[in-house]
C-alpha cells in the first residue's frame, strides 16, 4: 500500500511539505500524460497501482473510477482553458503539485495534501564541472547558462527543472516520491496527433511541442536517460508511436507492462 506522511491540509492553511515525502514510496507507478495512445489504455487493469496524472488526463483516470495519487499542472492557464477538467482534477486527486497561487481561491476537498511547486535555481559553473550534485544532474554545458538549466531535479524540495514538457515534472515527481519502474502512457509528444480527450467540440488549450522539442524536450529526456536512470530508477515507454527514442526510454507492451506492474 502506498502512503505518505501525514501532511497538514489546504483546510488548516497549511502547505505539505515536499521535503516529508521524498522517498517513501517504490516499486512501480504510471505516469499518465494526454497523448492520442492513452485513449487505448486499459487504465482498469493497473488501478492497483499510483497514478500521476497530469492536465487533461484527469479525463481518462475519471471515467475508470481511479484516484490520481499525485495531480500535477504547471500550466496556469489550464484552469482557464479546461475549468471542468481542472475541477475534477481538484475534486478526485489524492495530492496536488501546483503553483501556490492556483491553491488560493480553489474547491478543494477536504484532508487533500497540497504541494506547492517552484522551479529550481539554474545551476551554476561548478555544478557543470561535476554534472550536477546530490540533488540535481545538469547538462556539462560550463559557460552556458542555458544550456546548464537542462537539468533533472532529484529533489523536489529545491524545485523542478523545466522542458516545456509537464510530462518531465512528473518524472521529477516519481524519482523524489523513490519509486522504482515508471510506466510512460500517453507521453506521444506528438503535437500533430494531438490529445486523447479533444473531440473538436470543446476548446482546443495551445500546444508547443514541436517549438521546443529539440531545444529543450528532447535534451532534457536525454540527460534524465544517460544520467538519471539506473538500477533502481527504470522508465519504460507504453506509447508504441512516441515520439520519445527508443534507445532513450524503451518501448514495452501491455504483457511486459502487467509482469512489471505485478
């Protein structure tokens, strides 16, 4: 069973604490992004297992009756956009990762443990000489500011490195929570084939994959894969048409993914 410490809630004016949670989970969890491949997702089949989800994938975790151990968005135009998906993200999830300012004026439940995101400093030049430190990996770009702020945070507690990716976030999240084997569903990243739960009918939210794949998404990706994963940290790729490199992150089945999730 997977619990956190007991964290005071949004209803005693208090924030949880990221520090207070950080590696008290393992084994595995699926992280559940918005690309076209999760409408197919036999979500029923791994309700045992932690759920992050993320933006609009709330829509999926829904409609099969599954509480998101962790809801995470960074986009604060989210709630603007997509107000019902939002609402349920609030209404269903077991913990929130958002902006503080999100947190201020919204319906949340009750005994929901709320946890206030930032990003992370940019590393500086000495970070880059070692490639990060115990609590960050950092790209060893040393002159380039930009190029040292494609970074993996291994601690969420000192904020969480940006890719333009919320997907990246909740990798961060899974590393510092300690679980062991991350289940990647929906993260096409596939701009053009857009998202599970759009039916043309509602408002479309802006989508900038393609503008920063290369100069950010990918890289990030790249430094998490050559430098983060390991024994104890392994993320496996369900989305058969992600745009993800399988030497990067590898692609697995459903059979491969229920042995894991067993």
């Amino acid at each position: 069973m997977n619990t956190l410490p007991s964290q005071p809630s949004a209803e005693r004016g208090a924030f949880s604490s990221f520090e207070a949670c950080r590696n008290t989970q393992k084994g595995p969890v699926v992280i559940l992004a918005s690309g076209a491949s999760a409408r197919h997702f036999p979500l029923g089949d791994f309700a045992h297992l932690p759920v992050i989800a993320m933006n609009g994938s709330v829509s999926l975790t829904a409609a099969c009756g599954v509480r998101p151990f962790f809801y995470v968005c960074t986009d604060t135009s989210f709630p603007k956009q997509q107000p019902e998906l939002f609402a349920t993200a609030l209404r269903q999830s077991q913990r929130l990762a958002l902006w503080p300012e999100q947190f201020a004026d919204a319906a949340i439940p009750r005994g929901t443990e709320c946890y206030p995101l930032h990003k992370a400093d940019t590393p500086g030049v000495l970070d880059g000489l070692r490639g990060g430190g115990s609590h960050h990996v950092c790209n060893r770009a040393l002159w380039s500011k930009r190029g040292r702020s494609i970074a993996f945070s291994k601690d969420m507690s000192n904020g969480y490195y940006d890719a333009r990716t919320v997907a990246f976030v909740a990798l961060q999240l899974a590393y510092h929570l300690g679980f062991e084997q991350v289940l990647l569903v929906g993260v096409d990243l596939d701009q053009g084939a857009g998202r599970f739960y759009e039916d043309g009918n509602a408002q479309v939210s802006p989508c900038g994959l393609d503008q920063h794949w290369g100069s950010r998404i990918l890289p990030s990706l790249t430094l998490m894969a050559e430098q983060v994963v390991n024994e104890q940290f392994r993320v496996y790729n369900l989305s058969q048409q992600s745009r993800i490199p399988e030497q990067l992150i590898p692609k697995i089945g459903l059979d491969e993914a229920r042995r894991i999730a067993a």
